[in-house]
C-alpha cells in the first residue's frame, strides 16, 4: 500500500506540469487478449471509446463501443471512470467444439459490457486499467464474462487549456 501512496504522489508532482487534457487517443489494450482502444471526448467529463480485440484462448473477435463517465481525482489528468457499452463477437479461424457443444451451437455472442478503471495522462500517452465485465443476452461461450487490461493510448488530439484559451483571446485583442 505504501508503494501505491509514493506512486500516485510522484505521478501527481510529474504530471502537474502537463496541463493539457486530451480529446481523442488512440493505442493498444492487454489483458486477457489484445485489441486496439480508441477514445474521443465528447463532453466535458465523458468519452466514448471502441475497442476491437481477440482473446489469447478463444477464437474470438470482438467489437465494443463504451461510455465512459470520468471523475478527476488529485489532478484532472489523473482520473477514475464508470460507464457501459455494447458488445458483439465473432467465433474465427478453428471452429472447433467449446465445453462439448460446436461452435455454430453456441452462436456468436451480443450483449452489455459494463467497465470501470482509473486512466492517468502523461504527456502525450494516456495509460489505463480497467475491469470490464459482460453480459451476454445472445450466444457466447457463457452468459458472463469479465476482463481487467491495461491500455497506452497516443493522445492525437490535445483540448486547450483555460491558459491556452486565454492566451488566443488576448492575441486577438492585441491585434484590434
């Protein structure tokens, strides 16, 4: 516990000089299998992100689209969100038997995905952890299902500050 308290307070020192808060990222996700992660803000404190991924056991691709509420805690570039999504799957490549039953009997899998995390940005990457559990109403090897990953997305579109935005009206008053 100790070394999670002197982690989070070194990250707070370190990126309280990066003031930027990002609009849209892009990077990879690891976990129980690996995927791509996009993110995009689409209001003040809430993002939507895609993930596409593959699970390392299981034939399985899968498509997800979350909203995600976030909740600064020490700083705004260090954060905790909450939010749910849908996901939809498909079996690929060995169409072998899953707990006794093929594959085309089990069908591939549609339903709820809800998420909760903490994400922290630095400088130009957004690094996060998450636990992902899912509810299948439609196929799917089983009704439930959960994943933690980690995610390093590239911030590709920065949000200007309130000093950013200071500094623009201030040149556009000089130049009057």
């Amino acid at each position: 516990m100790k070394y999670l308290s002197a982690f989070i307070l070194v990250f707070s020192f370190a990126a309280s000089g990066f003031s930027q808060a990002y609009n849209s990222a892009i990077g990879l996700r690891l976990g129980s299998g690996i995927g791509i992660s996009a993110q995009h803000r689409i209001a003040d404190k809430t993002t939507l992100e895609g993930i596409a991924s593959t699970k390392f056991k299981a034939d399985e691709f899968k498509l997800t689209l979350l909203a995600k509420q976030h909740f600064p805690i020490l700083f705004k570039r260090f954060n905790v969100y909450a939010g749910g999504g849908l996901h939809k799957g498909w079996y690929t490549g060995n169409q072998t038997p899953v707990n006794d039953q093929p594959v085309e009997a089990i069908g591939n899998p549609f339903g709820v995905t809800l998420v909760g995390g903490a994400e922290i940005s630095l400088g130009r990457f957004n690094i996060s952890y998450d636990y992902k559990p899912g509810f299948n109403f439609k196929g799917g090897e089983k009704a439930f299902n959960n994943e933690t990953a980690i995610s390093v997305r590239y911030i590709l579109w920065e949000r200007p500050t309130k000093l950013d935005k200071w500094r623009k009206s201030r040149k556009k008053k000089k130049k009057k």
